[in-house]
C-alpha cells in the first residue's frame, strides 16, 4: 500500500480523496495554488505544497510544478482527481518515471481511451455501437467535408478531457468554423491539448454512462450504471442511479459488453464508459472516461463500495477480487444534485465571496468551500454536491428537494433554484429526461 499521496487537484474532489486516504491510514500531501490558499480542506492534509499562482496553467495544468511537488514531497502515489491532468498520458508516464505512482489507468490505457477518437474506433472495434463522428481535425484544415457526411446539427468536441468543457454546437456550415477555433480554444486552456473532432448531435438523447473497474491482473466488471440526462451547457447537474425507466436487461447486456472490452484492454482502475440512450433504450457509444467521475457517489450508494478507496488500492496493485465484496445488489434509488455558483438562468458563473454557506444537515455532502471563502473565477464554480440514498427513487427526490431548500448560500448567485424546478417538473418525476430538459423548464 501507498506510504504517502500527493493529490493534484482542488476542491469537493481534494477533499474527497483526502477522506479516502485517511481511512487507509495513508499519509496525504494537499497540492494547492495561491487563490486556493484558505479553502479549509488544505487542513485536513497532512502535509500542503503551493505549486502556483490561480491561474491552472500556472498550477493545476502545470506539469513541472507538478512533479516537483511530488519530488519535493517525497511521497509514492499522486491522485489526480477528475479534470486538469487526470486524463494525460504523458503526465501519468512522468508520474511512474519519478518513481511514485500515478492513481488511475496505465498511461497505455489512457492514451487509448481517454482521446475520444481512438475510444470510438476501439469501441467499434469491440462491437460496442457508435454514433456519427469524425476523424480527429487536423490543425488547419476545414472541417466542411467531414461535417457535410456527418450532417448538421453537430458538436465540436475536444479529444482529450471531458467535463463538458470546450463542446460547441454548430448548427449549420456558417456556424463551423467558429466552432472550431472556439472548441479548440477552450480545450487547449482546459486540457493543454487542443485536438478537436466533429460528432452528430442527437436532440433530445438520454446520457446514461456505465462505471467500469479493473485490476492489473485482467479482471474487470461494470459496478450499475448512471442516468446523466440533466445538464446545462453539455455538463451534468443532476445524476442518479439506477436509470429510471430502462429496462434492466438492457443494461445487463450492455454492462456485460463493457466489462468483456475493458478485460479485453487490460483496463486496470477506474472509468466510465458513457452512452447515448434513444427512447427504444438503444445505446450508442459516447466516449470513455479514464478517471473518477464527479458523480461517483451516486454509485458508491447504490453499491455500498467506496470508489475512492477501491481506486487507491487497485493502484497499489490489489487484485479486484479483494477489493470488491463476493456480492454486490443493487440497492435502492440514489441521487445526486451539483449547487454551482452561477445565474440560475443563464447558467454563468457568479464569482465572490461566500458570505453565507450553510450546507443542509443529515445527508452526504462533498464541498471544498466554508463560509468565508472566495469562490474565484479560475476554475470551474462547483461549491457543492448534495447526494440522496433512499429505498425508491420517489423518496430520493423528495428528499433532495427538501435538502436543496434548506441549502443557505449567500454572496453569490447559485442553481439551487433551477434544480428545485427541475426535480418537481412532471417530466423528471415521471422519469421522462433528455439533456435538453432542463432548456424546456429553466427560461
């Protein structure tokens, strides 16, 4: 097992991973930047190394200031969270090359899956059914003939990262080319990388993605999956599981199609696989994240496993069969709600001080912020997420919309109030969601 683990990365997800270590009894390094200098997790570290000014190109995103934390520290293991760096290959291989070890999937294993191109031809290759897409966009090149065989309307999507981040809608030819440069813009300042690729947008899809976990050793299985349907701007707000309304033996057969590719690649920690769902419950592949998700608490609920430590021990060389219980149901209805400091309408974020912040009490909350702090326009507004377990999904939602009401946030604007609307709209209740949904509610 891990001696000592600096995590890169900042936030509900800091903190998250800080709670993991310290269950395992494994030493924690908090790596944080200058605007992030007061958050109150950086406490619960054992140890704290400043690797940087706000900006994340200048700490999070920076590689040498990175691996010179790591070196400096001295420890054996670097968490990198979800986002920045998480999903560099590069970065993982300069990891294992000082000797620590990089908390996630092989670099092998990342390069091959989390660029998105190559995660489609393999998932392809695999069987796994794929949607309309492109090749990877070469810099300078136009993208009309491979939008025109594809057909309008379509995303510009960056190749590496996730999140959301960095994909525009181009609804015609005229819309293109900004698209373009725009998508590969945001995706060079998010990712460090700015490779782009085209996909046909599906209108009114459902996202429902599979959690995979593997070993070393061959072994991997799909852990339920997550209905992601809700979002804003490409990025989920609101996730549950399981996925209301599909049929289970349609997940069943399509979990157990997963699990057979990831074995078959050798995966060897966490990811998720992510999926288009049309209203006959028809999958079509999506992309694969090679890291922990944001929501990974919803299935931790629903399956009684910390995913956190399970990832931490399956680096450390654990095979999956003790990791995992001889036994795993799933187990009633869990929910997850994301509380941004953004204009509840139009969704843009609303930096400042948080003057009040009183999270509700009695239910798993994951935040990185306390009353006082500053929440800065660096890096993505996320202050909480607020997770319900309960026996049916009725319960789970009643129960978050009462834990959001009770949600105090004042000095900066927040989404409470359009997820309130969403989660007592007559669509959502009934299980009838789409990423388009909370569009027709939020005007």
């Amino acid at each position: 097992m891990f001696r000592k683990v600096l995590i890169a990365n900042r936030g509900a997800i800091a903190a998250r991973v800080l709670r993991a270590l310290h269950g395992l009894g494994i030493q924690s390094v908090a790596a944080f930047s200058e605007a992030d200098a007061a958050l109150p997790y950086l406490d619960s570290a054992n140890e704290k190394i400043c690797i940087g000014p706000g900006p994340a190109r200048e700490s999070y995103l920076n590689v040498e200031r990175t691996l010179q934390a790591l070196r400096d520290s001295r420890a054996d293991g670097l968490h990198p969270g979800y986002g920045f760096l998480s999903e560099n290959p590069a970065f993982a291989e300069r990891v294992n090359g000082t000797g620590a070890r990089f908390i996630g999937p092989s670099p092998t294993v990342i390069e091959a899956m989390g660029h998105k191109t190559r995660a489609r031809d393999i998932a392809d290759r695999h069987g796994i059914p794929i949607g309309l897409g492109s090749a990877l966009l070469p810099n300078g090149t136009g993208p009309l003939n491979a939008a025109r065989t594809i057909g309008f309307p379509l995303l510009v999507k960056p190749a590496a990262g996730g999140g959301g981040i960095g994909m525009i809608v181009a609804h015609n030819e005229s819309e293109l080319t900004g698209a373009v440069d725009r998508a590969r813009s945001l995706a060079e300042r998010g990712f460090g990388n700015g490779d782009v690729y085209l996909e046909r947008l599906l209108e009114r899809p459902r996202h429902i993605e599979f959690q995979v976990i593997g070993d070393q050793y061959g072994a991997a299985t799909v852990l339920f999956e997550r209905d992601c349907s809700i979002q804003r701007r490409h990025q989920k707000i609101i996730e549950e599981a399981p996925a209301p309304g599909v049929p289970r033996d349609h997940i069943q057969r399509m979990s157990e199609q997963i699990a057979r590719m990831a074995s078959a690649l050798a995966y060897d920690n966490l990811g998720t696989v992510e999926m288009l769902c049309d209203v006959q419950g028809n999958f079509t592949f999506l992309e694969m994240n090679t890291r922990l998700q944001v929501e990974h608490g919803v299935t931790e609920e629903v399956a009684d496993v910390d995913l956190v430590q399970s990832q931490i021990r399956l680096a450390a060389g654990v095979p999956l069969a003790k990791v995992l219980p001889s036994s795993i149901k799933l187990d009633g209805h869990a929910i997850e709600a994301r509380v941004y400091a953004e204009d509840p309408k139009r969704f843009l974020p609303s930096p400042g001080r948080l003057t009040r912040f009183r999270p509700p009490l009695g239910v798993r909350v994951e935040t990185g912020y306390a009353e006082g702090c500053m929440v800065t326009p660096f890096y993505d507004p996320l202050l909480a997420k607020i997770i319900i377990h309960e026996r049916s999904r009725n319960e789970a939602v009643r129960h978050l919309i009462s834990a959001l009401e009770a949600f105090e946030i004042e000095g900066v604007r927040n989404n409470v109030p359009a997820l309130v609307a969403v989660l007592r709209s007559e669509s959502f209740g009934a299980g009838r969601v789409h990423t388009g949904l909370i569009g027709e509610i939020v005007r």
